[in-house]
C-alpha cells in the first residue's frame, strides 16, 4: 500500500478512538477536532519515521499527547493574568473566611462519585475554572501526571504549581458549596 493509502486507512480505523481521547483531554470537541487533524498532518510528514514496531493508534496517540501538551503551554502561555479579587480584599487577606473551614462530610456524601448529578456539577465547576487553572488541575488530577512532569510541561515552577492547584480547589470547593452542597 502507498503512504497515502495507509494513511487514508487510519484515518477511517482511528479518527474516533483519537477524537475521544482529544475531547477528554481538551473538554473542547471543536479543539479536540483541530488537534486531531494535526495528528494526521504530522503522522503525514513524519511517516517515514514509523518503522512499525508499534500499533499505528499507540504511535498517533503519542503524537496525540505531544500535540497536547504543545496546545496546553501555548494556551497556558497565552492566558491573561487572573484576578484573585474574588477571593482577597485590597488589603490581601480573605473576603472570606468560609474558604478555610473544613467541610462536614457524611457517609452520604462520601458516595459523591457514583453519583451522576454531582459528577456532572463537578465537571461543570471544573470547566468554569480559568484556563491557567484548569489546565494544571486536570493534568495533575484527572491525567494523574506527576508534579514534575506538569510544571515541566507547562514551564511553570513547583511552587507555581502548587499555587495553582490550591486556588483551583478553592474554587471548586466554592463552586460545589454553592452548587451542590448548598442544594441539600
């Protein structure tokens, strides 16, 4: 078969195992879309260097990754600076002091994740976050990358990182209380 023949066979046999992938690293369909299609113009040009000790889906789901991690630094890259004036007053200490008091948890609620409702509550409080918070937090959360590897990734320091994190579970614990927990 002739490069253009395999390749118009992977893109038939692979675009949608790729595009679910995308869209679960994304949260976007419409960039999921975009990145796969620059899987395909990249295992296009790169073709030559695929020597088949691979299956082709682990060889585009590399490139996947690489092209994922290059859209989340350029995005990352790119945010403008957040605005913590939600949660400090001018002065720098807490509008509110809410933020710090731990959460009562019943054994009710210790089940939160089987639950439909509030998985879809969390992923919608999670989708709120600003991009330079969200992006860290399902690298580090949800694709369970090791701090390392995130900051790197994102070149941002440790410490940077570990600031963020910590703003975007403030904020998704203020999101869930007024969105869920208040609801019970």
């Amino acid at each position: 078969m002739t490069k253009n023949e395999v390749l118009k066979s992977w893109v038939e046999h692979y675009s949608g195992p790729l595009l679910k992938r995308a869209v679960y690293l994304l949260s976007n369909k419409e960039e999921a879309e975009d990145l796969v299609q620059e899987v395909f113009l990249a295992a296009f040009s790169s073709y030559g260097s695929f020597e088949g000790k691979s299956q082709p889906l682990t060889w585009l789901n590399a490139i996947l990754n690489r092209k994922a991690a290059d859209f989340y630094r350029k995005k990352y890259k790119s945010e403008p600076q957040i605005n913590l004036d939600h949660f400090f007053d001018e002065t720098g200490s807490w509008k509110s002091d809410s933020v710090l008091n731990d959460w009562n948890v019943s054994e009710k609620e210790t089940e939160l994740l089987d639950n439909d409702d509030f998985n879809k509550t969390l992923e919608d409080c999670i989708e709120d976050l600003p991009a330079r918070w969200k992006i860290p937090l399902k690298m580090y959360y949800l694709q369970e990358k090791k701090a390392p590897e995130v900051s790197q990734e994102l070149q941002i320091s440790a410490t940077n990182l570990w600031k963020v994190l910590q703003r975007s579970r403030m904020q998704l614990r203020e999101c869930l209380d007024n969105n869920w927990f208040a609801k019970l």
